[in-house]
C-alpha cells in the first residue's frame, strides 16, 4: 500500500511540472503579444515576465522537493 502512494506522488509531481511548463508558455506568450503590441515597454515588461518565470520555476521546483522528502520519511 505504501508503494501504491509513493507511485501517485511521483504522478503528482509529474502533473506539476507538466503545468508549470505551460504556465512558463503563457508568459512568454504574454510578452511576445505585449511587445508587439507595445515595443516602447519591452525592457520592462521583460523584467515583469522573468519575474514571473522565476516564481512559476520555484513553484515547479518545489513539487518534486516535496515528493522525494515524502518518498524518503515513509
């Protein structure tokens, strides 16, 4: 039974970090739209979308740091 729940820890953390690979997508969308829309502002808003990129990596980094420290206490 407990290696039933570590195997559907391990499939969490692979939904996780396939969903912050499509929210990295849609930033990066985002700016290349706003840029074209807007090229006075693309040193700015490159500022915004690297922000935004590195709390979607730190939430995807987190998943996996979470699974591997469940897998190793039980």
């Amino acid at each position: 039974m407990l290696e039933g729940a570590k195997s559907m820890g391990a499939g969490a953390t692979t939904i996780a970090s396939a969903g912050a690979a499509i929210s990295i997508g849609n930033v990066f969308s985002s700016l290349i739209h706003f840029v074209a829309r807007n090229p006075s502002l693309a040193k700015q808003s490159f500022g915004y979308a690297i922000l935004g990129f590195a709390l979607t990596e730190a939430i995807a980094s987190f998943a996996p740091m979470m699974a591997f420290l469940i897998s190793s206490v039980f």
